[in-house]
C-alpha cells in the first residue's frame, strides 16, 4: 500500500468531548513495514507510530484521553490509551495515576475501546 492510501480516522463531532489533536489512521502495525511511497530514508514508524497520536478532554475538564505509540517510532512497540482525571488538589491533570490504561497492537481494538469511552458505542 502506498502511504498516500493510507485513510485517517475520523472521529464523530461529540458535544461531550474537544478533540485537540488526532493523527490517528487505519493502520496496523503488522501491515506498516509493506507501506511504500516515503522518502527515502524515512519510514511508516517515524510518521505514524508516535507518542502524540491522539488528545481528547472532556468539556467538563474533568478528564482526557490520550492516545500514542510507545516506545516511540518502535516496531516492536504498542499503543496506549490513558484515561486521565484532573487532580482536586492543585486542578491538573494527574498522568502519574491514570484512571485506566488501556495496551494494544491492534487498530481495532484501541478503536473499540476509544468509541466505548467517549461514548460513540
């Protein structure tokens, strides 16, 4: 497949959540290494499977989802969904103690478990 194939996903409009950052796209990782099209010297892992992926914070502020590949750019890597509450002490987000955490290498099931969280399903 060439990279310019490759589809972004996109998230429904959710009067309950602000999406601030998406670069998620269909892609698995067991089909990244077959992408063609990139310049040379860079490849799938560099673009596309990396720890900024995906951000969503709730319109009562009160939590966020994130979404990434970690360790970053890394084929042997999986990607993490965090569930994140705002600290009643000082008001900020706590990344220290997620209230869910969710590891996966498959596209589908960290979508699934996205839909589930943010409502969709």
């Amino acid at each position: 497949m060439n990279f310019h194939e490759i589809e972004n996903i996109k998230i429904p409009h959710l009067d309950d959540w602000e999406i601030r950052l998406n670069k998620l796209c269909y892609l698995s990782p067991e089909d990244a290494d077959g992408i063609t099209g990139l310049a040379n010297g860079v490849t799938v892992w560099d673009i596309y499977f990396v720890q900024d992926m995906f951000q969503a914070v709730h319109t009562k502020g009160t939590s966020l989802v994130d979404i990434g590949w970690y360790p970053d750019g890394d084929p042997q890597g999986h990607f993490c969904l965090l569930v994140v509450a705002k600290n009643q002490t000082d008001n900020k987000f706590d990344w220290i103690e997620p209230v869910k955490q969710y590891e996966t290498r498959s596209i589908d099931d960290l979508l699934k478990k996205l839909w589930q969280i943010m409502g969709i399903e």
